[in-house]
C-alpha cells in the first residue's frame, strides 16, 4: 500500500523493482539507450519531468509492524516525493534569483545539432553543447549531473527557460597544463594550440528540445545558467528508492527496535590502550561497551580474538551534549574497532566534509601514538580541503594523482611531439592522420586513466608500459617525418597506432583505479553520507562491517540511508539532537522529514541511547540551564572547569560589573526591523554588541581568539560586521589602535548559529534581535541550546526582555528567570564608552554631536578638540570688524 500520490511514470518506478537499472554514466550508456524505455527513468529525467508538476506529499510513517514484509522497502521510499519537493524548493529559489538578476549569471553556449550530435531517448533528446567559459560551477568538481537552464537569445519580458540536465562529455576535464614553458620536447617555433571550448552533453525534454529549435539552424547560441546540482537528491533518491532489504540495521529502524546497550565489563586494572588513555571515565564506558566481544567471540584464553572475532550486530545511538567530548570519543571508538578487529573495515560518514575532515584528523593523531605497523591503512574517499600533507597517502584522491604522475608526464611529452608533426601535415597525410589518432583516441584515453579514476596495474607496471609508448612514439613521429616513402610512413603510423591501444588495454585491464587501489586496501574508509554513494565505491566494496556516522542529529533518513546499502553488522550513530537538525527547506522544521534520524529514534519512538555527560567547557553557571532544560539535569561539570579563574581575573581591567559567568543586557530601547530578504536586524542593540566587542578588545585586551559573536539571523551577522569594519576604521584614525590590531581585530569570528556550532570562545556575545513576542528563529529551542553552550567562561546575552519574556510557548523565559538582575544597556553603553539607548538617546540625540562626541572620547582626545574650538573661536574673534 503507498501512503502518497505520484504521476504515473513515478509510481512504476517507485513501486516496481527494477529489473535494469539504467545509468547514465556507465560506459554502456550508449547500449543502454536502446532498452531506455523499458527501464526505470533515470533520476534526471525525473527532474525535468517534475520542475514544472506539483507534488502531493502524504504523512509519513515512522513505525512498522515487525516481520512485515513490506515495512522496510515502504518506510524509506515514502521520503521519495519528500526529496523532490526539496529539490524542486531550491530549483525555484534559485530561478527567482536568476530572473531577477538573469544578465550577470549567464555563460554564453552554443548548440551543436549535427545528426551526430543528436540522440534521442524516448521523450527525451541529448545534445551536445559547448561553453567557452570556465567560471562555470562545480567544473572543478566533475560536472556531472548538473541542473542548468538555457536561455535562447533576449526576446524581450517573454524570454522563456528551458531546463535540461549537463554533464561533461567524456574525455573533458579541466585541463591540467600539459606543457610546461622549460619542456625539453616543446617547440618554441609551433602556433599555440587554440583554446578548447568545454563539451557538455545536455538531457533534456523532446518538447523543449523542438520549441528550442524552430529556426531549423544546426549551431544556435544560447546563454547557460547553472541552477543546481542533481547528486545529492539522485543519491539520496536512490538510496531510498532500492533499500537494503538485507541491512539488519535497517529492519530496526524501520520497525524502531534497538537493542538495548550491553553492559560494561567489569574492568581488570590494566592500563588502557594509548588511544583510550585520555578518555574519562564516561567517554571509556561507552567506547568499551560497544566493542566488547560478544559471547562465543573470545580466545581460549578469555582474550578478545582480534584476528577472527566480530563486533556486535545493531543499531547504537551515542548522544554528546556540548563539550562532552563526543569527537574524542567517536574517534577512540573507531580505533578501539579497528585495532581489536583487524579484519572488519569500517565506513565512517558525517553529513559535511567540515566534520568529516575534523574527525579524521583525530583518529589520526590517535594512531601515532601507536608503532606504524600497528597502524591500520585508512582511505578518504571525495573533496577534501585544508588536509595537512601528512594526510596526503590518506587521502585517495591526492594520493591517485601521485602514483598516476608518469601517465600526466606522458601526456605532456605527446602533446609536445604532436605539435613538431604539426608543421607536415600538407606534406604527409599519413603525420595528420598519427596526430589525429592520438588527439582523438589517445590523450582523450589518458585523461580518462589519470584523473581521479586512473586505471593501472601496479605503479612498476605503469611506469614501464609509459616508458616503452614514450620511445614507440617519438620513433614513430620522427620516422614519419622524415620518411619519403608513403608505405615507411604506414607503417610506422601502424607501429604507433597499436602501441597506444596497446598501452591503454594494458592500464585498463589492471581491474584497479589508483583511488581504488588505496580504498580497496583501507580498513577504515571516511566519506560524507552523500560521498559514500559514489557508483564506484559500491561497485568495488559491497559491504562494510561498522558504520559509524557523525553529527547524526543533522543528517537527514534518506541520507543516512545511503551508506546502509553497504550492509553494516554494526552501526552507531552519534550526535546529540538537541543541537541543530537538518536543514530543510520543502517543509516546516515541526515536520517529521526535517527529523533526523536519530532524533526519530530518541524521541517519539523512546529508543535506547547512551548519553556522555561530563563536560568540560562550560562555566558551571553557564552549564546550569543548558543542562536543566536540554538534558534532565545529567551533565556534570570536570572539576578542572570549576577551577578556572573568572573573566577579571584573567582580564584585569575588565570592569567589577561585568565580571560574571551569565549576563543578560536588557537593550529595552532596540527595535527589530527588515533587513536583507525575510531575514531580522536590531540596529541599537548591534551597536551596543559592537561597542561591548571594541571594549573588550581594546581595553581589557582579550584576545580577539578569545571572544565570540553569534546570532539568530544572517542581516543582523552582517549589520555586526559591517559596524565592527566602521568601529575599528575609527578608532584606527583616532590614532586608538595600531593597523595591526584592526587587522588581528577584524577577524573575530562573528557568526550565525548554524556557523558556530562545534565552535567555543573563553566569551561569547549573544545576539537576540528579536523585541516582541513573535521571536521567530528563537523559538527553536534547539538554536537556543547551541547559542547559549557555546561559551567558556562567560555569556553576555543581548536582548529585549520584556519581549522575550512574552514568549511563552519558548523556554526564553525559563532563561531569563535564571538572570533576576539584567543589566541595562545603558549601563553597559556608560561601561564600554558605546552608544546610549533608548530614553537617554534619544535627549542626548538633541544636543551638539560635537559636545557628546568629545565627552566619549579619551582625554588627549579631549584635550585636542578643546584646543581646537579655542583657536577657531580665536580666529573668528580677529576678523571681527
């Protein structure tokens, strides 16, 4: 039975299991084309059928009977509409831009319509387009799959768009400057190649493709925007659309049933491994009742058997609150897993290369602690950026690029010979015809084996099969070339032709990319939800033994659902959904699809979970109501904590009034107001922030490291950020702080609260906005919980109060029943030398701006202004008749 509404095409795929899966990428994609219609239609063509046809979402169904044979496949392919909707939400976001802005966001194209250029598919057509420029986005990614709109030329209000689907054709990457300037093997007499237009190949609708193409031309130029990209819907969509019906994993959380967390063995005494040495007691517990040898899977003598045993089967779920440590312990988990079991690998996901990157350098700096050879081989799989080198051999990518370096040096010295043969093209055919062969089947062939999915034996191999083409090569151009006989110059052009095809049937059947090669070796791979769906990941490891996902509590089911189809026996989720959920557009943040998982699991289904609750940021003032309203009271603050010394005794001149752990400043005076979009700024209570952040760092000297700025919403971030730039300007030409102090200033970290999560500062300022009832953003409890967890040692909370306390559906009031003396923004404006507010304002607003100006100003500063009234008023005195 379906719980939701489909046009028909989408229902069969839905519904029906594929009996051919048709993918658009693979390299049968042309002998595919023929059974297309009989097949399941790829996730693109779904997507330009659906732009335009509205969606009919059902309420979803977050508990199945148990044993019931339908329950898994239906519990995940009801988010299918769920992901369009998504999708399409983003697509129309980014079209409303586009028209409203159309000019500067086009790429000029033309379409290529030459019968080889043409194939059509159904109701639907691909064609071959080129683009001249290369700013276009995700070219550096591979631009596969990518939504764009083309745009024919101007006709007025009435300018329609026609979407389609690109892709680079094959063989087009982004060139990787094949010649250098100091190649021995260039010749400086040769013309410069000409400029190469990038070759996408386009899908789109048959309807489209014939309104597009009334004129009859067979080039039409066009303007290209791109709209958005298809791979994270298409994996998600995929994931959900074929569930793994045999992930035990899974079946749990369709009928939500966990199994219970085993308990802690009693501990002998022994010191813990180097990995686990640094944990607490609570961080300890949960890593080693998760990896304990089930029964039946120890040695005779008790011992763990590390060689042949298996972790435990079921899904986990492992809650971290703020500053529990919960990376610490996520990554002495997985190397607890990896060196007790040697031969299980695990996948290790997280929804953003950010987390990703951050949890893979601590089990890293875990393992050298270890001997290398104790050391399990890791693989991280995508787009990593800001990896130290260290992590080069780790990074498979990286990694390809360097054992495929031989290939990319031939590459070079071809191009190189090829521009020499050149110059005899008139005089022999048979020198154009080598050139063409090697433009046309060799060096597209070469791109193909050296980036990113670089086929090769072994690198000995390689390096002797480029060797033996490199001298085949130049042999065979210089016997051409020099050749007066036709039949030499055939032969020799043979000799050529077969020892490229030769080579590249050599590197193609090593059956092994050079990103294959270091994932097929790892234990332990790291990829995001999304990277972990990569086709040739799953096409050459099937399965993984532990599933490990990061920041679970923002990663949404159906992108959880990706690394599922490797089968895991053991998955632990980790996260803490008290913190941010997922970003959802399509649907209201109350929704369950903008649930996570684990949030699913933990809350309406009462799942069990273990929870690490000794923290170790927070002042324990500033713990009290984080803990009491998110956590029932469970977090326990580490006496090392307690012990730290207060913001004055860090900070000496910090004034005697502003010295405590939790500050509530009543900014009664601010008014919230429209910024850019739907978004929300209070310009009095930003300058009051930009005047206490200015005080901080210029006359108690915190360290700009040291201090924080967060906020509900992104116009009043930039509104801060465009204050501090005006504050700090002033204050440079006032001759009050150095250029190098603006310069270190400027780059205090002043973020919106999805920036800050997993970030803390010894101070944070806090940043309401809101001054009625109606709090928007701050009625999100779980925004609240981040904002406010983010300090050491202290928490300056700016904020209207009456109007937060009228939120009474919110637990603001709860918070401000903890702070029973705000303190006054006019209090704090006399402190900080900042702007007065409200009342006091506006009379103060009536008087000379100079007199006021000089009363806030230092004393030299005083001392000038008076010198320079007396001379003035001396000067008007003398030309007194």
């Amino acid at each position: 039975m379906a719980y939701y509404n489909l046009p028909d095409h989408m229902a069969a795929m839905v519904l029906t299991p594929p009996q051919r899966t048709f993918n658009p990428h693979g390299r049968d994609h042309r002998n595919n084309r023929r059974d297309f219609e009989g097949a399941i239609p790829s996730f693109d063509k779904v997507v330009l059928d659906q732009i335009l046809a509205p969606l009919v979402l059902r309420p979803l169904v977050t508990k199945w009977r148990p044993n019931d044979g339908l329950a898994l496949r239906e519990h995940f392919r009801q988010y299918l509409p769920y992901i369009m909707a998504e999708l399409l939400k983003a697509v129309n976001e980014k079209v409303e831009s586009l028209e409203s802005g159309r000019r500067n966001l086009r790429s000029p194209a033309l379409m290529k319509r030459e019968q080889d250029d043409v194939e059509r598919v159904g109701s639907f057509v691909s064609v071959r387009l080129e683009i001249s420029s290369r700013d276009m986005p995700k070219l550096d990614h591979g631009f596969y799959n990518e939504l764009v709109a083309l745009i024919p030329p101007d006709q007025g209000d009435e300018t329609p768009l026609y979407f389609a689907v690109a892709r680079l054709a094959r063989g087009q990457r982004d060139e990787v400057d094949e010649v250098d300037s100091d190649d021995d093997e260039s010749d400086p007499d040769a013309p410069p190649p000409p400029p190469r237009p990038m070759q996408l190949r386009v899908s789109m609708r048959l309807e489209d493709y014939s309104d597009l193409c009334r004129s009859g031309a067979t080039e039409i130029r066009l303007d290209m925007c791109h709209i958005q990209g298809l791979i994270p819907a298409e994996r998600q969509f995929n994931a959900c659309r074929e569930p793994p019906l045999g992930a035990y994993a899974a079946s749990q959380i369709a009928t939500a049933t966990l199994p219970q967390w085993p308990d802690a063995a009693a501990g002998d005494g022994a010191t813990p491994a180097p990995h686990l040495s640094a944990l607490n007691e609570s961080q300890r517990r949960c890593v080693e009742r998760l990896t304990a040898p089930v029964e039946g899977e120890t040695d005779d003598d008790g011992s763990a058997d590390s060689a042949d045993g298996r972790p435990r089967s079921g899904l986990f779920l492992l809650q971290g609150p703020p500053g529990t440590g919960k990376t610490t312990t996520t990554a002495a988990l997985i190397a607890e897993l990896a060196l007790r079991y040697r031969d299980t690998s695990l996948l290790i996901c997280a929804p953003s290369n950010q987390a990703l990157r951050e949890l893979l350098l601590r089990v890293n700096e875990l393992f050298t602690r270890h001997p290398p050879d104790e050391v399990p081989p890791m693989a991280l799989v995508g787009v990593a950026k800001k990896l130290p080198p260290a992590l080069d051999n780790v990074y498979a990518h990286k990694f390809a690029s360097r054992l495929s370096k031989p290939l990319i040096d031939l590459k070079r010295q071809l191009r190189a010979l090829l521009r020499r043969a050149h110059r005899f093209d008139d005089e022999l055919p048979i020198a154009r015809a080598i050139r063409e062969h090697c433009a046309a089947v060799v060096l597209p062939g070469i791109d193909g084996l050296f980036v990113g999915r670089s086929p090769f034996h072994v690198r000995r191999h390689v390096q002797t099969a480029v060797q033996k083409l490199r001298l085949e090569v130049r042999a065979a151009v210089a016997n051409v070339v020099a050749a007066a006989d036709e039949v030499l110059a055939a032969a020799e052009a043979d000799r050529l032709v077969a020892a490229t095809e030769a080579l590249i049937a050599l590197l193609q059947a090593g059956a092994k990319t050079c990103e294959l090669f270091v994932v097929q070796r790892a234990q332990i791979v790291f990829a995001t939800l999304v990277g972990s769906g990569r086709p040739w990941l799953r096409k050459q490891r099937d399965a993984f033994d532990v599933v490990v996902v990061d920041e679970a509590g923002q990663a949404l089911v159906p992108e959880v659902a990706i690394p599922l189809h490797f089968a895991p026996q053991l998955m632990v989720q980790v996260g803490d959904p008290q913190q941010l959920a997922p970003v959802v557009k399509a649907v209201d943040a109350t929704h369950v699809f903008a649930q996570s998982m684990m949030q699913l699991l933990m809350g309406a289904h009462a799942q069990p979970f273990a929870r690490l609750h000794v923290q170790y940021r927070m002042h324990p003032a500033i713990c009290a109501w984080v803990s009491d309203t998110f956590y029932d009271g469970a977090l326990v603050t580490d006496a090392s904590v307690a012990a730290r010394p207060s913001l004055r005794a860090q900070f000496p001149r910090l004034d005697a009034r502003l010295d405590a752990p939790s500050l509530f400043i009543d900014v009664a005076g601010g008014a919230e107001a429209r910024g850019d979009g739907r978004s929300w700024r209070n310009e009095e209570e930003a300058r009051l922030v930009v005047g206490a952040l200015v005080y901080l760092l210029r006359h108690c000297a915190v360290p700009p490291k040291s201090v924080g700025v967060v906020s509900f919403y992104a116009s009043q971030v930039a509104l801060l950020k465009t204050l501090l730039a005006t504050r700090l300007e002033q204050e440079l030409r006032g001759g009050r702080i150095t250029r190098d102090q603006r310069r270190a200033w400027a780059r205090v970290l002043v973020h919106t609260v999805d920036g800050f999560q997993g970030g803390e500062r010894a101070l944070t300022l806090v940043s309401c906005v809101r001054s009625t009832a109606a709090v928007g953003f701050l009625s999100n409890a779980r925004r609240l919980n981040v904002a406010m967890s983010r300090a050491q040692s202290a928490r300056w909370v700016f904020g209207h109060g009456a109007g937060l306390r009228g939120a009474a559906d919110t637990v603001l009031p709860s918070f401000l029943a903890t702070h029973r003396a705000p303190l006054p923004a006019e209090t704090l404006a006399a402190i900080v030398g900042g702007p007065a507010t409200g009342a006091a304002a506006a009379s103060r607003s009536r008087r000379p701006l100079a007199s006021s100006a000089a009363r806030a100003a230092p004393e030299r500063v005083r001392r000038f202004a008076f010198v320079s009234s007396f001379i003035a008023a001396t000067v008007r005195c003398c030309h007194c008749p």
